[in-house]
C-alpha cells in the first residue's frame, strides 16, 4: 500500500466516525421518538411528554427559542410538584387526561403522536370552546366564585409564565432592563451629579 491509499482509507474512516453519530441523531429526530431525556418530579414520562408537545405546539422555535429549548415541560412539572396544592394538581391531571381524550376523538391518536397540523387544529378548538381567564390582580381572580381554571388554559398560563420569565427570552429577546436600577452608595460629586438647592 502506497502512502496515498494509506491517506485515502484514513480520511475515510475519520469521515465515517463522524458521520454515523451524525446521521443517527438525524434519523432519530425524525423517528417521531418524542420521548423526554429527564426524570419529571410530578408527572409521569408519558405525561411530561404531552406537556412538552404542548408547550412546543403553543410557542414553537421561530426565530426566537421554542418552548422545548427553554425546557418550559420541566418548568411546569417543578410548578406542579412544589406550588400546586394536592387538590390542584389532581385537577391538573384530570384535565390532562380528558385533553389526550379529545385528541383521540379528534385525530384518533394521542396529542403527541399527531402531526403538527392535527395538533393545531386541536388547539384551535379547544381555544374557541375554553372559557376565557378570568381578570386577576397578582394571580387573584376578579371574578366573584371563578372556579378552577380549564387544563388547557392553565396549561397555557404555565406555559406563557415559564417562557417569558425564563433567562434566555428576558435577556435576549425582551432585552429586560432593570429600573430602577442598582443602588450605587459611593457616586463621586462633580458638576454633573451635585444638588443645587440655590
């Protein structure tokens, strides 16, 4: 073998060990596997699952990051395991359960094996037929005897909460400016910054 042919074979298997990993996570993206890499604290995978499709359906990846680049799923398991009362998040699943029960009405199959369409036209539905939020003041609802909120409307609160105070969309995309600032004791007197009470 000349130094030519040992060069050649060498390159090409450099090629292929960096070609198979790549093309096997591109095979697998597009498998449809839309199970979750992390442990829920509250949910169950299938669930979380469902939750994260969700969230992705409602603010999917523009030009700006989706739900599933923001983990937004984990953001609403830990709400549920550490804010939510016992009676809410039974609730929460109960509603889960009757959403994934309309998806099979609706597409014959569950909300995360649906396609992007049949998952719109889900959402459209269940957007047209869902009582509205009712006005609240810091989370307190206006609403004289305002039951509990529908799943598909906490879901969407939780999902707009987690995205739009998430690190990511406030420093990048809402470019979030403290005022009124940081309190500075030691400010040097000049011309500038000096009081006058003439």
């Amino acid at each position: 073998m000349n130094r030519r042919d040992a060069l050649k074979n060498t390159l090409l298997a450099m090629g292929y060990s960096l070609t198979v990993p790549s093309l096997i996570s591109i095979f697998n993206s597009c498998s449809g596997n839309n199970s979750i890499t992390w442990k829920p604290l509250f949910l169950s995978g299938e669930q979380a699952t469902v939750i994260a499709e969700l969230a992705e359906t409602i603010l999917p990846k523009t030009e700006t990051p989706g739900a599933k680049d923001l983990n937004i799923d984990r953001f609403i398991d830990k709400m549920l395991h550490q804010v939510f009362s016992p009676e809410e998040q039974q609730l929460f699943i109960k509603g889960l359960a009757d959403f994934e029960k309309q998806s099979k009405e609706l597409n014959g199959k569950t909300f995360a094996d649906s396609s992007p369409e049949e998952r719109k036209k889900l959402l459209t539905k269940m957007e047209q037929e869902t009582e509205k939020t009712p006005p609240s003041v810091w989370g307190i609802n206006l609403k004289k005897d305002a039951g509990p909120l529908p799943f598909y409307r906490q879901a969407k609160s939780l999902t707009l909460l987690g995205y739009f105070t998430s690190q990511e969309i406030g420093k990048k995309v809402l470019v979030y400016d403290p005022v009124p600032g940081p309190f500075v004791a030691d400010v040097p007197v000049t011309a500038a910054t000096r009081i006058s009470f003439e």
